[in-house]
C-alpha cells in the first residue's frame, strides 16, 4: 500500500496550479544521531512523477539535497474541470508513494 | 493444432496474470524505475562532475531562466527555489547547489502537457550559488544566484 502524498490543483485559465507535498525524512546518509554517534543512513525519495489523466507529464530525480518532507509545485496545461492529476514517487528504500486530486 | 490452442492459452492467461499483478502493484514498479536513477551524477562530489554526468557541461548562460530565491536564508535545510524557463523547447530542468556534498539536487523532465516551471525547497551545505541548467533543443544552459545561507542544511 502505497503512503498518501498531499495534494492541491487550483484551475486557472486553462493552467493547474499542482501543490504536492509528500512527509518523508529525506535522510542525507551524512547526518549523525545525536544520541548513538552513529550515521542515519541514507533515506531520501528519488523518483517523482505526475500524470494528467493517466498521461505521464513531468517525471523527476531527486538526490539527498530535497529539503526534508517535499514540496514540489507544477504546473499543467491545456487541464479542465473533471481532469485528474496523479502524483507517485518512490525512495531509495522502495517504498512508494501516491496520491491524485481532481480538477474543479 | 489442438496443442498450439493450448499453448496460446496458457501465454494468454501468464500475460493476463502479469497485467494483473502489475496493476496491483504486486511487482514492484518502483524497483524498475530505481534503473533510471542517475546515480553516477547524484553522487558526484563536485559541480563539474555533477554536470558532466547528469548531461549538462558545457552550458551556455541565460537569463531566460528565471530563478528565485532569497537573497539570505537563515535555515540552510529549507531553501525555497523556483524555476520558469522561458527557454523554447526546454524539456528538463535540474537544481544544483554548488558547495553541497552532492552538488547535483534534483532534475525534472517536463513532457508536453507540463510548463518549464518548478518550485521545491532545497538543502544547502553554506552560502554558494544555486546553480540551475536547462536542456532545450538538444543545447544546455545554465543560470545562477548565489544565496547566503547562515545555517548550513546538510550536517556532518
């Protein structure tokens, strides 16, 4: 089962406005724990991608230097009322994440 | 022909089966996508290195790229960068920060139905320039700002 990832479209004159946010660590591998002295290995999310309808848009890679829990905002054309936007990624663990919103 | 009816059977429902556990997310579709990670330009430890693996050496200042940031960050782990490429034909976008551990931060393919545009926050190590190419028409470009960090992002 996929993680949810928090999403917002806002339609304006044919533009969406997509804001994702997704609650993830983003675990450089470089940080120590405070307490233990030991190294917190790397957990980072590093592939992102959108979909308008099903369709593929934007796909992205993400290294350990994405701020810890994401926030990516896009934008889409030529999208309308009753469009879905998908949104999925996946860290470097395999744990996936998912998350869709509908165009109003 | 009696045993090619069977054999088409059997393929059919192996294929059908695939489908099935595909859409279920029985395999996993993000192990197969882990192949298209750029490791080597993600893990490179100096710009020109990051920008020579992830494609983009060479490039050629613009100001077309459009790029905002603040001028001084005081927490270097959240540093807000948005990018509009006014690039014809841009087709990806990647975000450097030049003095990180791994300069290279994240890259963005757009496909038709997506503007050149993105805005994310990002990780920085110490004030350094924050570094932006684009790819268009098969050439590379690049623009940069520099950004006084006065808490670095990345510990160590």
């Amino acid at each position: 089962m996929a993680q949810p990832i928090m999403m917002r479209a806002k339609l304006d004159n044919g533009i969406a406005d997509v804001k994702i946010l997704i609650h993830h660590p983003m675990d450089t591998g470089l940080m120590k724990d405070p307490a233990t002295h030991q190294l917190i290995p790397a957990h980072f999310i590093n592939l992102v991608t959108a979909s308008l309808n099903g369709k593929p848009v934007m796909q992205a890679q993400w290294g350990i230097g994405i701020s810890k829990n994401p926030y990516l905002e896009l934008k889409l054309t030529g999208a309308k009322a009753g469009d879905t936007i998908s949104v999925s990624a996946v860290d470097n663990l395999g744990t996936q994440f998912a998350g869709q919103t509908t165009l109003s | 022909m009696r045993q090619d009816r069977r054999a088409f059977l059997t393929q059919g429902s192996r294929l059908a089966l695939l489908g099935g556990m595909i859409a279920t997310g029985f395999l996993n579709i993000g192990r197969a996508l882990a192949a298209d990670w750029n490791s080597a330009a993600f893990t490179a430890k100096n710009m020109a290195d990051a920008m020579a693996k992830s494609g983009y050496a060479g490039a050629a200042h613009s100001n077309d790229i459009l790029l905002k940031v603040p001028d001084i960050a005081e927490n270097g782990a959240v540093v807000p960068v948005e990018v509009t490429s006014h690039i014809p034909g841009t087709t990806s976008i990647a975000i450097f920060s030049q003095d990180n551990p791994n300069p290279l931060v994240a890259e963005f393919q757009f496909l038709p139905g997506a503007m050149p545009f993105v805005s994310t926050r990002i990780k920085m190590a110490k004030t350094s320039q924050v570094q932006v190419a684009v790819k268009a028409g098969g050439k590379v470009y690049i623009n940069a700002k520099s950004v006084k960090v006065t808490a670095g992002g990345c510990g160590g």
